[in-house]
C-alpha cells in the first residue's frame, strides 16, 4: 500500500476547513495512520520546500508555512499519490476544477490551502521529515476489503 504526507495549511487552518479536506480525502478510501497538529519552523519549512531553495518565491513559501499551525497527516492506501493529488485539484485554484479542494475553496495559488506528495519517492522524504517511524499506525479497516 502507498503512504502519502498531505500537510493543510495555514489558510486552511484560519478559514476553519481543516475537517472538509481531511473528509474529502478520508472519503475516496484512503486511511489515516498518523497524524499531527504543529508549528512549523524555519529550519523544518526550509527543508520541506528545499527544491525550491532556488527560486523566486522560496522565502514567500517560508514565511507563510511558519505563520499558522499546520496539520501533517499520513494517508496510506491504493494509488494513495494519484488519488489525493486528484482531490486536491490544480496547484493554481484558479485552474482547479469545481469538485476539487482547491477548485472549491482556493483562492490564490499562494493560498492554496494543503499539500500533497507528488510522487511516491517524495512522499517517504516527506513522511520522514514530520513523523519518525513510531509515530505512524498501520491497522486494518473492515472496508479495505471494498476499496482494494
């Protein structure tokens, strides 16, 4: 089964629609096996968004991922990368689909509300970055049988 990190961040955390992406995720069949309420900090936001260390708009990522608490979860399930990428939406709301998180409640693609792992070699260093190993709980749905 595939893990993916999927961080709701801080426009999402104060616009209060933490709940509805965690449901509209949770809700294509994906499960939850951990999951944190932080602050982050410079050093941590620096290393999460180190491909872009380069670019314009590196710092502006920076500063508003350490404005707000975030929430990091850890959803493992079939094609979990796919799936979540596809509920987000676009990275641009302006070009995300009605029906998508970002589609339905982004406003401006820096503000896009949550992140989510690209690929499955990006997700493990993300995981890793916000979760050690005994912070993560694997366990059986009875549902798994109808979603796998």
């Amino acid at each position: 089964m595939e893990r993916s990190l999927v961080l709701i961040k801080p426009d999402a955390m104060q616009r209060g629609l933490a709940g509805e992406i965690i449901f509209r995720i949770e809700r294509r069949g994906l499960k939850i096996v951990a999951m944190k309420m932080l602050q982050m900090d410079k050093a941590l936001a620096q290393r999460h968004y180190s491909v872009h260390k380069d670019k314009a708009f590196f710092d502006h990522l920076v500063d508003f991922i350490t404005s707000s608490p975030v929430i990091a979860i850890v959803f493992q399930g079939k094609n979990t990368v796919e799936v979540i990428r596809q509920t987000m939406g676009e990275t641009d709301p302006t070009k995300a689909r009605p029906g998508t998180i970002r589609g339905d409640f982004g406003i401006d693609i820096g503000y896009n509300l949550v992140h989510g792992s690209d690929s499955l070699q990006n997700a493990s260093k993300e995981i890793d970055l916000f979760f050690s190993k005994g912070e993560i709980s694997d366990y059986d749905r009875e549902i798994g049988k109808w979603i796998s």
